[in-house]
C-alpha cells in the first residue's frame, strides 16, 4: 500500500488572477484564499502588457474564458510564444463560462493546462491548483509555442479491436 500523498505547501504559492470582471476576480481570490495560498493577485486581461506577470513572477495565472470576452486566449498564446513570454514555464488554469465544446477547443489550442467549468467550486479549483502545482504537465519547446505537450500518447495497454474495427498492436 502507498503512502498518502503530503498535504502541498500552498503557502508558499504565487498565483496571479487575470480577469476583466473585477467581480469575479475578488471571488476566485477569495477562494484561493480560502485554500491556503500565501500570494494571491489580481489583474484585469492586458493581453502583451508584461508588468502583472513580471513584477509578481506567479507560478500559476489564473484566467478566464467567456463568450463576450476572449482576451484571456490571446493572453495565453503571448504567454506560449518563446519570443515574447517572460515566464516560459508558467502554467495556466482557465475557467470557462461556456463549457461548449467550441469553448474548450479554443483554450486547448491557445495553451491552457488545465479547464474548470462555472460555477466554480472550491473543491474543483482546489483539485485543479494542487494537480498544476505538485504534478506540472510535461512541456515541449518548438519555434513558435512553448508549453503543455497535447500530443497522443500511444496506448499499448489495450489488445484488440478498436472502435473503428482496426487491430490494435502491442
């Protein structure tokens, strides 16, 4: 039997929160907060504006997609290109107002790490923050992006039939 994982240090985390709802910024705070997290700020969406993210040197941002604002993707895809970025690590937590597929999509491609959908919940953050945190995703590094590998890992567990009727191999 393993042994249970140690509690994170959240503590210890930065974790700056970019969102143009100035409402919704102070609640997803507060429930930061509420984790444990020692270093929690604030920002509305400057998509190239370097200053939040180099002054504060989060390891984790904190954004927002909705259907009326998509400034958050553009964000995110100035934080994934290597030419610009000014923290090439960062890892990105994106809630999502719609969860329509289309929305997903859109934040998968830009280089968001992980998606919570509204409402959020301290439970679903909670979970999202400590994954990001204590178990980042792997990175791949290109000319042009810099971030969370989405390629496919080949599954070799599974013998047989696949859904389309092809043999799998071992």
């Amino acid at each position: 039997m393993s042994e249970p994982r140690p509690e994170p240090q959240r503590i210890a985390w930065r974790i700056l929160i970019c969102d143009d709802n100035r409402a919704h910024r102070r609640m997803v705070k507060r429930l930061i907060m509420d984790m444990g997290v020692g270093h929690v700020m604030e920002s509305p969406v400057r998509f190239g504006d370097a200053e939040p993210v180099c002054q504060f040197r989060p390891d984790l941002i904190v954004g927002r997609v909705t259907k009326a604002d998509r400034g958050m993707l553009e964000l995110i895809k100035w934080l994934r290109n290597p030419e610009l970025t000014p923290l090439p690590g960062i890892s990105v937590l994106v809630s999502v107002e719609d969860a329509s597929s289309q929305s997903l999509i859109m934040a998968v491609k830009a280089g968001a790490d992980l998606l919570v959908a509204e409402p959020l919940t301290l439970n679903a953050l909670q979970k999202r923050i400590d994954s990001l945190m204590t178990d980042p995703l792997p990175r791949i590094v290109t000319k042009n992006y810099i971030g969370p590998d989405r390629r496919r890992t080949p599954r070799t567990a599974y013998l047989g039939i696949d859904r389309r009727g092809r043999a799998s191999a071992a």
